[in-house]
C-alpha cells in the first residue's frame, strides 16, 4: 500500500479508526492494571517445581506442550510461506501454458574481498563458539531460561554471520535440502514425541518421563514402569530445596527443546537463504 | 448414558496425523508416486477415524483439572478450571470433520494426478490447511483458538501463492500483510480475556464471568468483543475485508479453493460460536455481527453479478453465502443457529461441486472467462449437467440441499421477529441463481463462436475419477435434500447448548 | 537398572547430547580449518565454559562443578569438540 492511497477521506477514516483502536486499547490496559485475576497460572506456579527446574519451561513445553508444537508449526510455516511469497511458486497444472512468472531478484553480490582481515579470520573460530553457545543453551533448557527457540535463533545467526563474512565460500554451509529437512524433522520429533504418552494413556503428549499424575485415581490410565524409566531417568536432577534435597525429572522436556531448536533453525536460516542466494529449483544457489 | 472421557484416542489423530503426513509429503519433495500413495492412504484413513469416532474430550499433555477444593481429578461430572488444552468431539464437530475429511480426499486424489512439478510441498500446505480446519472446530481454549487462526491464514497464503501467478503472489502478500493485523488483534483480545478471567479454556473462562461479578471491568470485555469480531471478520472474509478474500479465492487453483472455502467456513462457525458463548450476553453483540453478515451477503452477491469470469463470480458467492452462515449464528436463537450450521455443511458442498466444475473448465476450455467461451455442454455433457445442478443447489431450489438450510434461516429470522431479515435472504438465493446461470449459459450452453483447435485437447488430459468425484458431491446435496433430518440431528444438541449451557464445550 | 542410570545422571546427559549434535552441526560446515584455528577455538571454548559455570542445580564433577566457585559448562566443551570432529569427518579433506 503506497502512502498515496491514504490521503484525503481514506486517510482520514484510517486515522480515526486507529485513533479508536488506540484509545479503547489503552483504556482497557489501564483499568487492568492492578485487576488482573489470577485464574489458573496460580495453579501452574504451585506444580511448576514438580518438574523441571525452570518453571518456563514446564508452562512452555508441559502444560501448554501442544501449543507450543502448533507455534514450532507457526514458524515453520511461517519460513516456508514467506520464500513461496517472495520467491516463485511451486506447481502448476499439467498441459496448461504458464503465466509469464514473476521475474526473480538477483542474489545479493557479497564482496568478501573487502572484508576487513580481522573480521575475516576471526569469523570462523566466533562462528564455531556461536554454535557452541547454542548447543549449550539448548541442553540447559530444563534448568535455566534457553530452550529451542533460543538455540535456533543463536545458530541461525551463526548461519547469518557466516554467509555475510565468506559469501560464497560460507564454511557453515547449509543447503536449501539440508535446511528444509532440519526444519521438517524438528518438527516431526516434535510431534512424534507425544506418542509414548498417547499409546500409554491416551493423552497426546503426556510427560511419562515426570509422570506426575498417574497417582491419582481417577487418571484413566497406566503408564508402565519401563517407559518412566527410559524416559525419565537420563534427566534427573537433584534439587537443593529449603525443605530438602527433591529428585526431579523434566521428562520428555529436553528432546522436545532439542526438536525445536532444529526446527527453528531449518526456518529461520531458509529465510537467511531465500534473501541471499535467491529461490531456484535449477541451481542450489550456492557453488558456481 | 456414561461419563464423557477426557482421553478420547481419536482427537490426536485427526491432528497429529495430517501434520506427520505433512511433513513426510515435504521430505519426499518429488517423488510423485510415493506422495500420491502416502497422501491418499492418510486422507482415507482420517476420512474413517472421523466416521468411526465416539464424542469425547482430548486433554493434550494429560494434566488434570483443580476442583474447587483444590484437590485435582480427571472426572468431568465435577467442576474443575482445566490444566490442560481441551478439544472437544461431539456431533456438531464430526459432521464438520467428515465433510472436510471427504473434500481432502478428493482434492489429493485430483491434485496429485493433475500437477506439474515439484508438488509434495503443495500437498502438505493441503494436509495442513485440512488441520488448521479441523483443529479450529474441536479447540475449546482461546489461546490455542488464536494459533490455529494464524496459521490457518499462513497457510491460505501458501496454497495461494503456491500457484505462482503474479496475480496470485499479490494476493497472498496483501492476505499475509492483513494477516499481521488481526492476528495481533486477536492476541490482544486474548489478552484482555486472560486479564479479566486468567483461564485462557474457553468453558472456564464463562463459568469465571458466570460467577464473577465484573463492575465496571465491563468496557474491558466490550474492547476484547471488538478485536475477536474483527478476527472472525478476517478469518471468514466477511465485508469490510471480502476483496481480499474473494481475491484469494479466485487465485488459487478451483481444487484449492475447495479447500480454502471449507475452512474458511469451518472458522466462521467456531469462532462465531466462541463469540456467541462468550458475549451473546452482551447487550449489541449480536445486533453488530447481524449487520456484519448482512452487509457480506448484500456486497459479496452484488459483486458477483457484475463479474464476467467464472471463477470471480464463484469467488464472490462465497464470501456471500459465508453471510448466510452467519446470518444463522448472530440470530442467536437455536433454530437460527441450527440454519447457520446446517447452511455451513451444505455451503461447502455445494460450492465445492461449483469449484471442481470450474477446474474442469480449465482443462475443456480456453480458461473460464464468460466472453472467450461458449458450447461446453456439446463437448462434455456431463459436465454440463453437474455444473447445473451444482448451481440449483446453491441457489436454493427444492429438491437440493441449500433449499432446506435456507428455508430454516427465513423461519428463524421470521420467528426472531426480523422479516428483513428473511427478505434479504431470498434476495441472496434469488441473485445467486443468475449470478450462476448467467455464467453457465454463457460457458455451457451458448452455441461456440470461436471453436477451439482440436490439437489442443490430447496436451491436457483431465484426471479421471472427476466425473465419480462430482457424481457423489451432487448426490449429497440431493440426500441432504431430501432428507435434512440426517444432518439436522447432528447439530441441533450443539446449537441448544451454545444458547443454554454456553459454557460446555 | 541402576547401573545404566546413576542418580543424578541429568548432569552427564546434557554433556553427551551436545555433543552429538555438535557432530551434526559440523558435517554441515566445509572447507578446510588450520590447526592454529583449532587451538585457537579450543582454548577459546575452555576459557568460555568457565565464564558460563555449570548450568544451575548441578552439583557433581561429572556435571562440571570442581568447588562452588570454579565450575565449567561441560556441554558447551563437548559441542565445541563435537564440531571440529563433525567437521574432520564429514568434508575435512575439501579443498579451500
């Protein structure tokens, strides 16, 4: 939309109707404050140490697990969408002519040669740290405040920082395939990762490595002994309370952290690659 | 009659498997006859888990819910503020579910025979726009409620844009760029709701407002009303936004639009019934979405009479006949909703057979433009014939299935004490038949002016199974015809709860 | 069981997952890396998980911790290590 449509009456209707959002919006925020009910996330506070340290965690990838699965879906999407938009299409129809396409955008001209020789050599050692550091991040997701959306982001600049310092000759060099298949199999562990609570007790996704709630009785199901084990175990944790030392296990949380990070990296690094190599079937963009 | 069940095996597999499918079908990326086996055989298999299915709730991650004695249980005959995200299954959600399952069904079995290069990405944009549809009917929380929408209008892009149209990649821009704003909208509604009640399960967050005496926090709920109705107004394409979406319409493949449509629609009816469980209450809620869905089926049919492309006028009718589906709901009595729902079922049906009709013309005609065109119906008679019944279904005539829902829309509107109402919807009806007819006896009927080269039909060979497809599409309309009872008995126990019990899922 | 699995085995296992995916991370990366870089990266890597300290409620030296106040981030040692032989074994020969 050019600026140009919006003068005279649009432009004046536009401004009101913000000025309306705005106000009602702000409003509202100011008769909240101080009034916001507690509901239910008083609830997720008293259960949040029964399982992984980092009560974000748990809310993220417990609690609220397959929303979290539907957002990774979000931002893969998201990734995929957006270079379909940006780039050309997929498919066409058998026998039809085709409409003259969209005339691709030449691939950024990265000049390297011009690259300060500082940055130059000390690129490669900060990308292997980069890398590093987002592993880090992503194994410690159940006791501190990563995970794998942090994971993936730190990589994906990794990837960024690679490609604008080397250009072509990008030691971290990911290919279109290479990140579409990260991408999708972060997302596939992800979702497959539900199934042993779901062939147990028939919730999607229940946590059979902390198994918090197969005590009760009126859960509907058993969660045999085995799979408490397999998957709860790797992940213990000694946690020095006030009242004592309490054995906690996060459960399924860190390979549903590990999913992620793939996933968030396959996506946000296929943007990276559509802006700078371009989107073509024929030539993998890079090595010419 | 027993205790409804929390873990109900079918909910995660009506997501979860479209999902998985997706993202096998994005691996396999080109091998054609891998994907059209693995698409079909996951199609079919969600088709029979929707028809095999018993009612029930699905708690995602299992975490039970906190009685109001604080201690926890799994039990759904005590009150209980969910830990967990809830879907519901219940009759109104598996005839939904069964009509999407059966449309994807035919569109991959079309689709993967009639495309041209790499389209395993393409397919899997299908499988998701399949889950966004059936996730957004079954979900009972309103943050989840938000998600499902986002990525449902993501995915309206990506089938869109996936064409590769100029035409087409504006479309989708401009639906992605629109998509920002609401989708933000309807966070900021979450969270006002979040900030009012703190239960982001839409059951919950009644029962809170139920027992809650809110004082002057009222102003706080009316804003909340406004942004989820604008959201509701995007997702379906409803007035103010309808170029956009009618845009999205026509620039997708007829096959795609098929499915666009069906989701489009599903989305009208659950996030209409989420607005009218939570705010029917409202004093003007429901007079505000009344104007809405007048005003789309007015614009959306007017503009459809003055289009002189096919699938423009389709792409318009839509968008007017997604305003008889909310017509019904915003009527908010139980035999206005029970129309809007029944009228959502058969929307899809009869559009559907209208769609698919188009595609054909694709490949026995030189596009479906009205004026380069003309004598279809010599060439292929029978195509001619499902097109005309398509469109004796859309506009209502008796033997088919619009009739009926139409009919129970004006007896609602009539008995809410509303004959305009009603008068607006024969307008609809009547319109739409020569919006369509108009279009068809200019394709179909019209003796050719410019008979096409013969050479040109042996380079696009139509799929087969097209005239099967069509032959049962046009046989629901006609049983639903006939005997409406059949639907009608899976939407009028959900319809009476939205207006009695609002807060059971 | 409880050989496979010590008591607090959540301490060792973030070291050994890192360490995998560094791996896969490497086989990602190409052309050729000196062995003055690899120095270079190592010490640098070594010098960085003592400023991150083991991840919180760690308490073990197999998780890292040598007394309360030296402890070093295990598995951002055994990423780096990870990458480099990741790297060695998937396209190390390439050409420059």
């Amino acid at each position: 939309m050019e600026i140009k449509e919006l003068r005279g009456l649009r432009g004046v209707v536009a401004a009101v109707a913000l000025l309306i959002i705005f106000v009602g919006v702000i409003s509202s925020f100011i008769q909240l404050e101080g009034n916001v009910a507690r509901g239910i996330s008083e609830e997720y506070n008293k259960l949040a140490y029964r399982m992984a340290p980092n009560n974000l965690a748990s809310w993220l990838y417990d609690y609220r697990g397959f929303d979290t699965l539907i957002e990774t879906g979000v931002i893969y999407v998201g990734a995929v969408v957006s270079v379909m938009v940006i780039g050309r299409g997929l498919v066409g129809l058998k026998g039809m002519r085709e409409e003259e396409e969209v005339a691709a955008a030449p691939p950024i001209a990265l000049k390297t040669e011009t690259m300060p020789v500082l940055l130059k050599y000390f690129a490669l050692p900060v990308v292997i740290l980069l890398l590093a550091y987002g592993l880090l991040v992503v194994t410690s997701a159940s006791t501190s405040g990563g995970g794998g959306f942090q994971c993936g982001v730190i990589i994906s600049s990794a990837y960024l920082l690679s490609v604008v310092a080397y250009g072509r000759r990008s030691p971290l060099n990911m290919r279109k395939k290479a990140l579409v298949a990260f991408g999708a199999l972060g997302w596939g562990l992800y979702t497959l990762i539900g199934l042993p609570g779901y062939l147990t007790t028939n919730f999607w996704q229940y946590n059979v490595g902390a198994d918090l709630w197969s005590g009760l009785p009126s859960f509907p199901a058993a969660v045999p002994e085995a799979f408490r084990q397999i998957f709860g175990e790797p992940f213990k944790l000694a946690l020095h309370l006030e009242e004592g030392v309490y054995y906690a296990t996060s459960g399924i949380l860190p390979i549903i952290n590990v999913a992620e990070a793939f996933n968030v990296i396959g996506a946000i690094c296929l943007i990276f690659f559509a802006f700078v190599y371009g989107w073509s079937d024929s030539a993998e963009g890079v090595e010419k | 009659m027993s205790e409804t069940v929390v873990n109900l095996w079918s909910i995660p597999l009506l997501v979860v498997i479209p999902i998985l499918t997706a993202i096998v079908l994005n691996l396999l990326y080109n091998r054609v006859r891998a994907i059209r086996v693995a698409s079909v055989v996951s199609a079919a298999a969600l088709l029979v888990v929707s028809i095999v299915s018993p009612y029930g709730l699905q708690w995602f991650t299992g975490q039970p819910g906190v009685a109001s004695d604080g201690s926890y249980t799994y039990s759904t005959s005590i009150f209980s503020w969910k830990l967990s995200l809830e879907y519901y299954f219940g009759p109104l959600q598996q005839i939904l579910i069964f009509t999407s399952s059966l449309l994807l069904l035919f569109v991959v079995v079309i689709s993967t025979r009639s495309l041209k290069k790499d389209f395993g990405p393409y397919v899997a944009i299908m499988f998701l726009t399949y889950f966004s549809t059936v996730a957004v009917i079954m979900v009972n929380d309103f943050y989840h409620l938000w998600i499902v929408v986002e990525i449902g209008s993501l995915l309206v892009a990506g089938l869109v844009a996936a064409s590769g149209a100029g035409s087409a990649q504006k479309a989708a821009l401009k639906y992605t760029f629109f998509s920002a704003l609401s989708g933000s909208g309807l966070a900021i509604a979450l969270a006002l709701i979040l900030g009012i009640t703190g239960y982001a399960n839409i059951s919950d967050a009644i029962s809170f407002l139920m027992m809650t005496d809110l004082g002057n926090m009222y102003n706080v709920l009316y804003i909340s009303f406004a942004f989820l109705m604008l959201s509701w107004i995007y997702a379906g394409g409803l007035a103010p936004i309808h170029p956009l979406k009618s845009d999205v319409y026509r620039s997708a493949f007829p096959h795609a639009t098929v499915l666009l449509q069906a989701q489009s629609k599903v989305m009208l009816v659950a996030i209409g019934l989420v607005l009218l469980r939570m705010f029917g209450g409202l004093p003007f809620a429901r007079e505000a979405m009344l104007s809405i869905s007048l005003l789309t089926m007015i614009l959306g049919v007017v503009m459809a009479l003055i289009q002189t492309d096919f699938r423009w006028i389709l792409a318009y009718l839509i968008v007017s006949h997604s305003g008889l589906v909310t017509v019904g709901i915003s009527l908010g009595t139980p035999l206005g909703i029970v129309g809007g729902l029944f009228q959502a079922v058969n929307d899809i049906v009869y559009m559907s057979v209208l769609l698919l009709c188009c595609e054909m013309l694709l490949y026995f005609n030189n596009g479906t433009s009205i004026r380069s065109s003309g004598g279809i119906a010599k060439k292929v008679p029978w195509l001619a014939a499902f097109a005309i019944l398509g469109a004796f279904a859309a506009s209502g005539i008796p033997p088919f299935n619009g009739f009926q829902s139409e009919l129970i829309l004006i007896q609602a509107a009539l008995g809410g004490g509303l004959p305009e109402v009603a008068a607006v919807i024969l307008m609809v009806s009547v319109s739409t038949f020569i919006a369509l007819f108009r279009g068809i006896y200019s394709i179909f009927l019209k003796p050719s002016t410019n008979p096409l080269p013969e050479g040109s039909e042996s380079a696009s060979s139509p799929p087969r199974g097209m005239p099967i497809i069509l032959g049962i599409l046009v046989a629901i309309t006609l049983i639903l015809g006939v005997y409406p009872q059949l639907a009608l008995d899976f939407l009028t126990e959900s319809a009476v709860k939205v207006v009695y019990v609002p807060w059971v899922p | 069981m409880i050989v496979i699995f010590p008591e607090v085995l959540g301490e060792v296992t973030p070291t050994l997952v890192a360490f995998v995916l560094g791996v896969i991370l490497g086989t990602q990366m190409e052309g050729k890396i000196s062995s003055r870089t690899t120095a270079l990266v190592l010490f640098m890597g070594l010098l960085a998980s003592i400023l991150f300290e083991a991840p919180i409620h760690f308490w073990s030296v197999l998780g890292g911790v040598l007394t309360e106040q030296i402890s070093f981030a295990f598995p951002f040692i055994s990423a780096t290590i990870g990458i480099l032989l990741g790297k060695s074994i998937k396209k190390g020969g390439g050409s420059e």
